[in-house]
C-alpha cells in the first residue's frame, strides 16, 4: 500500500511541476460520472484542427472528438497539442485521451496505446512548382523542411541522401510558412498541406510532387487504460458511416480502407497480458 500511495504521489508531483491539472477519469464510465473529458487536439493544423475565425476550435479531428463526447454524453474541452508534447500530454494525464491526427509508428506503441485507426494521410513532398523533384534521390539539391518531432521528420531523414540540409519547425503551420516565405525549396508532410496553401491564395506557385510513405492514423490512451482503449475501438467501429462523412467533408476524398493490424503494434491492449 505505500509504494501504491507513494507512486500516486510521485505522479501528482511530476505533473504539478509542470503546472497542470492531472485529468485522472480514465475509464468511459469516470467519464461520464464526471461530465466532461478532456481531449488532446491539433490547433494548428488546418483541416484536421485548428481554430476558426469565430475563435472556435474546429477541423476534421475536433468533429471526431465531439462525436465521441456526444457518444459518451459528456461535454468535450480541448487540450493543444502539438508534435512535441502530445505524447508527454497525454502520459503526464493532462488529457483523457488523444485525437491527434497522429501517425501509428512502432516506436509509440511502446510508450502509448493506439486505438484502432480511424483516418489516413499521405505524406507528401511540397515544393515550388518549378522545383525539379520527383523522387527522394533529389532531395539532396534543396533545402527541406520538417515538422519537427513529428513523424514526419524521422521519414524525411531516412528518405533524403545523406547531406541533405534539413530544416526543423515547431509546427505545421510554421513548416508551411517555411515554404511560402522561400526559407526552404521544399516541405514533408500532410497531404492536407496543399489545402493549406491554396487558402493563401498561392496556391498557383506550389504543388505536390510525389508521396514518400503512407501514413496510418489512430486515437491514443495510456497504457492501461483498457476500458477506455476498449471503449474508442468500438466507437471506431460504430461509427464508420459517419467517420467517411466527415473526412470526405474536410479532406475532401473517401477515407481508405484503414488496417486492423500492423506490425510491432497492438490495437487490443492485451499483447503484453
């Protein structure tokens, strides 16, 4: 009992230094006995989330976590998240759990649990239309950029011939302004980022060149968090129709056919058990 007490301590402790509020519901039924979740969420990323001119947050993803608050019956706050500390976000208990248009690597399923997937985004090249790029072999003669920490970045190192000068960016919406302000020739990343672009109204001067990977996304819990990990998987199921019909609204194509098993990675939560 009191390595139980003194480990619920050290937990309070790590996440006050940070100056937050544990957000201890972990299981739907904690959920709705308390009334609200709290969901970690792009701001940034323009059609997956971001904050609309009426200052609201909105975007495929905060769609998709309304879904699940209006599914559970609760009432959703937004957390921000970005590349570098969704993942501390959510293991430090700031957020019940993450909506993060975040790519399934088997490197974050060692530290987090994914739910089933429920979207896709191809990562693609960016660059200026008359930027002679048509395959990873080229990358070398230009500058890149990245979001950094995202999963972006480690695909771009791997992709780009050894040399090639590779500028990091603190989000996405930085990483596009990168390429519109000419601080670098071309860009890695979403597929949504030509969406992005266009709504500058620059969009003549840019295109997309070529997809380097395919990028699987999925909902993320803490490990251990079984009932909630349960829970978000059979919302992925549940809700299938209506999972297509948003994405087609903000991405603008069908949803693919999304796998239920990937290598090095569990979407049950009982491969250790």
């Amino acid at each position: 009992m009191c390595i139980v007490n003194f480990r619920k301590f050290a937990a309070a402790f790590a996440v006050a230094a940070l100056g937050t509020t544990a957000a201890m519901a972990v299981t739907p039924d904690e959920l709705r006995q308390k009334g609200s979740v709290t969901i970690g969420v792009q701001m940034d990323q323009f059609p997956w989330g971001f904050i609309d001119e009426a200052g609201q947050n909105d975007g495929y993803d905060i769609e998709v976590a309304k879904l699940i608050a209006a599914d559970l019956g609760v009432t959703p706050a937004f957390f921000r998240i970005t590349g570098q500390n969704r993942i501390p976000s959510l293991t430090t208990e700031q957020v019940d759990f993450l909506v993060p248009s975040m790519t399934v690597t088997e490197e974050r399923a060692k530290v987090i649990q994914y739910a089933l997937p429920y979207s896709s985004n191809d990562i693609t090249v960016w660059a200026r239309k008359d930027a002679e790029i048509t395959g990873n072999e080229q990358l070398g003669d230009f500058v890149i950029g990245v979001n950094r920490g995202s999963a972006f970045e480690p695909i771009l190192t791997a992709a780009a011939p050894a040399g090639t000068e590779i500028r990091g960016y603190d989000d996405d919406a930085t990483t596009v302004q990168a390429l519109l302000s000419g601080q670098v020739d071309a860009i890695v990343g979403s597929k949504t980022y030509g969406t992005v672009i266009q709504s500058t109204g620059r969009g003549d001067g840019f295109e997309a060149k070529y997809k380097v990977a395919d990028n699987i996304q999925a909902m993320a819990v803490r490990k251990g968090d079984q009932e909630m990990l349960e829970y978000l998987n059979d919302f992925v199921t549940r809700h299938d129709a209506e999972l297509d019909a948003l994405y087609k609204k903000w991405i603008g194509s069908d949803r693919a056919d999304l796998p239920v098993e990937l290598p090095g990675v569990d979407f049950t939560g009982k491969a250790a058990n």
